[in-house]
C-alpha cells in the first residue's frame, strides 16, 4: 500500500463516525491521479497555503485600517487563528483535521482589501453584488492558477462557500470552521481595540467576564471546550445554550462598541469611496485593466472588476488609485 493508503485505513479506525473520511471524498471537479503520500484534503490545503491569493491575505485589513504597529491582525493572520482553533476543536473530536485545516485557510481567499468596508462597498456598485464567501469559492474554483483554478474536492469548496452565513456546511469539519472563525475574530478584534486605546477589558459587562473569563486565553478556552463537550458524539456543532448566550451578548457589545466605533472607522469612508470609484473607473475603461495592470477580462465585465479589484491588497489598491485619479508632478 501507499503512504496514502495507510493514513486513509488509519483514518477509517481512528475518526469519529461523522467524521469526512479522505477515501469517501465526492471528488473533484476534475479527476486527477491520487497522491501517493498525501490524501486529498492534505493536498487541497497545500494547494491553498502555495497559491498567491493566500500570500496577499497578509496585506489585506481585518478591522483597523493600516494601523501603525507590527501586532494588529491582518487577514492572514485571522485565518491562522481561525485554522488553529479550528484544528484543536476537530482533534477533539475525532473529525477530520486535514479537511477543517483545508477550509480554514482558503475560507477568506475572495475577500476584498480593507475587509468588510471594500466588500460593502462591492456590493453596493456590483449588480449581482458581492460576498467574499463567494468570491473564495471563484478564487480557488476560477482565478488561481492562472485561470485554471485549484481544482478542489467538493468537501473544501462547500465549506468555503458555507463558512459565514445562509446554509451549513455539508461536514461537521466546514461547520467547526464556521465556529472557529467567529471564536476568533471576537477575540483577536477585543485584543487589537484594547490595543488601539478603543477599548479596555473592564468595559466588556461584567456578566461575560464572569462567564466567558477576564481575558483572551480563558475566552477562547471557555468557548472551546463548550463547543466539544457539547459536540461529543453528536452530528452537530454547537456550544452550551448559557455559554453561546454569552458569547452572543459579546458580538453585540463589540458591534455597539468597536465595528462601529467613530475612532475604529475613522477612515473607512474613505476605503469606501475608493473602491467604488475604481469599480466605476474599471467598467468604464476594462481595456485599462488589460493593457496598463496585466488582469485579463475573461468574464463579463463587472465580474472581472470584481475578480481584480477583490484580489488587490491594502497597498496596491491605494496604489493604484493613485494611478488613476491623483495628478502626477509635470516632468520637463
């Protein structure tokens, strides 16, 4: 047997019987010969931890824009934080952690520089709208690889495309994910406010403190360890109805005081117009994409300004716009 083959027999005996097993796979879109060391959900998180999309998540905002300082989150490192702690939850459980790893890091492949600001702002100029759940599922089905697409098993895209909202993953693995991500973005976004001065850990109600802990680390234990005591066994992802309750009552409280705050959204406006403006810019004058950046229209045009604009970093969405709207010096 193949290496392979041993760790798919070893998964049958060893993960829980909801578990997506490697060899029960629906496949890919595409057939293609079998790895002789890695099972096919190690060789979809691989082929997402070497695409290029995966690399520029560490120059996209996640709720600050361009703060100043080596520490705040960047997207890149929100969906090491989501993978983490999403591993931990699915090796409790006896689920599939190279599948939960797989969807953990390509689930916010698709989204937009400045976070949730430039989705909006796509959105609200697109026709068919945008979400950047569904703009993961195109980066890896359509625009990696040079148009060719990663070519990933059904278990990965469903739980990309079902990380946030709407309808569940078809895995227990995609739902953890879904979990884990909301676990760690409420507490890395608390971390990073009482960073910015926005926020101090005695303002977050008493209530919460008491039943979630004081800090980060006993949050996340809290959360943790109520997602799998109350997952054992069950073909169901869920915490403890009084600890979610909880956990509930603090995403409002971070809502109220910090997605937004006056001081945290300062400049989101701004991010907003920007992205609109080159939106408008793109649709108006697609052959500019083409001949002066390199980015093909191979779709209608408002999908391929979505595609390229989606896939721009902080950086080089200023950059550009820069290009375009700001007038440069007169050279003799």
């Amino acid at each position: 047997m193949t290496v392979r083959e041993i760790y798919e027999n070893r998964e049958a005996e060893f993960l829980s019987r909801y578990a997506a097993k490697s060899r029960d796979s629906q496949g890919r879109r595409a057939p293609i010969v079998p790895c002789p060391i890695r099972t096919c959900y190690q060789r979809d998180r691989d082929r997402i931890l070497h695409c290029k999309s995966f690399r520029r998540l560490k120059h996209k905002t996640q709720v600050f824009l361009a703060p100043k300082g080596d520490h705040y989150r960047t997207r890149l490192t929100h969906t090491l934080e989501v993978s983490q702690i999403a591993r931990t939850i699915s090796r409790a459980l006896y689920l599939n952690e190279d599948l939960t790893e797989a969807i953990a890091l390509g689930h916010d492949l698709g989204h937009t520089p400045y976070g949730h600001a430039g989705e909006r702002a796509l959105n609200a100029v697109a026709p068919n709208g945008f979400a950047h759940y569904r703009q993961s599922l195109r980066v890896v089905d359509v625009l990696e690889n040079d148009g060719k697409g990663l070519n990933l098993t059904y278990e990965v895209r469903n739980g990309i495309l079902c990380h946030t909202k709407g309808e569940e993953a078809a895995t227990l693995e995609g739902r953890v994910v879904r979990i884990a991500d909301r676990i760690a973005y409420i507490n890395h976004d608390i971390d990073d406010a009482i960073r910015a001065g926005v926020l101090k850990n005695s303002d977050i109600p008493s209530d919460i403190r008491k039943g979630l802990g004081e800090g980060r680390t006993d949050r996340i234990d809290t959360l943790v360890m109520s997602v799998i005591e109350s997952s054992t066994d069950k073909p169901e992802i869920k915490m403890h109805d009084d600890v979610f309750a909880l956990f509930d009552s603090l995403h409002r409280f971070m809502f109220d005081r910090v997605y937004t705050n006056s001081i945290a959204k300062a400049e989101e406006g701004k991010a907003v117009d920007m992205i609109m403006r080159l939106y408008i810019y793109f649709c108006e004058h697609p052959d500019v994409m083409e001949k002066r950046f390199n980015f093909a229209v191979t779709d209608s045009v408002a999908t391929s300004v979505c595609d390229f604009i989606a896939g721009m970093s902080d950086n080089y969405a200023v950059e550009v716009y820069e290009s375009i709207f700001v007038p440069k010096g007169w050279m003799i």
